[in-house]
C-alpha cells in the first residue's frame, strides 16, 4: 500500500501544478536600457541539445527583433557593441536543501550589457522552458517600447 501512495503522488503531483512555480519576471530582470533596442540580441549557446533547443524555440517565436544564437567562445568575434549590445546567457547551478543537494538543476538567465559590463538576472527556475518564453516576450515587449 505503501508504495501506491508513492507512486500516486510522483504522478499526480506535476500534473496538478503541486511542484510547479510561477514563472514570472522581477522588475530588474530587464535592464530600462533594453528599451526601444534595435541591434541584433546574441544569445548564448550552451552545448545542450535541450536548452539550445528550447532558447531557440523561445526566441524565434516570441521575439521578433534581431537575434544570433553563438557559442561562448564566438562572442568575442562580435565587436561592435552598437549592434550587438546585449547578450543573453544562463546560469546553471544544483540547490541545497537542508544540507543535501537536490538532483533538479535551477536555471536563471543573466542579459549582459556589452557597453557597459552590467548584467541583471531572472529570478531562478527549474522550469527552464517556461522562463524563456516569458523572458523572450518581456524583451520583445520592452524592444517595441
């Protein structure tokens, strides 16, 4: 009996939202100078079928400005910073609970400012999907401005 009640709760608990998290931006995950931003967004790459896949997804559809999907090691090859200002990339990391680490991975995507060298954060998920679609809305949003 035991392990139905277990085995109930690992599949009913995702797909009654238990585990989920809101996945909605902080006021300073968007610098204001983003704002009305005409260049080309270059976007980080990171060598992960899943993630290079998804921030492909998230901002070939939800953003419709300029974009270049490069690799770390390419970004320095882009040095007109008036064209290529921002750059998007993520930060991976394990969470500790309690002492333990936990075996889920949380995301947060930083935008760095080129010109400047000032970056801002997304507040961290380990729903990595979700966030880049509503952080690819918020810049398409804040780009129209």
């Amino acid at each position: 009996m035991r392990y139905v009640a277990w085995f109930a709760f690992i599949v009913l608990a995702p797909a009654s939202g238990f585990s989920q998290k809101s996945n909605t931006l902080d006021a300073g995950s968007i610098p204001k100078e983003f704002t009305g931003y005409q260049g080309t967004l270059l976007v980080e790459l990171q060598n992960s079928r899943k993630w290079d896949g998804r921030a492909q997804k998230a901002f070939t559809k939800e953003y419709l400005g300029p974009v270049r999907f490069v690799q770390a090691h390419e970004v320095g090859s882009y040095e007109v910073t008036e064209n290529y200002r921002f750059l998007l990339s993520r930060d991976r990391y394990v969470k500790a609970i309690g002492g333990f680490e936990a075996t889920t991975y949380y995301e947060r995507l930083r935008l760095v400012d080129r010109t400047t060298g000032t970056s801002t954060s997304s507040p961290s998920t380990d729903f990595e999907g979700q966030l880049l679609k509503a952080y690819a809305k918020e810049l398409e949003r804040m780009r129209k401005r």
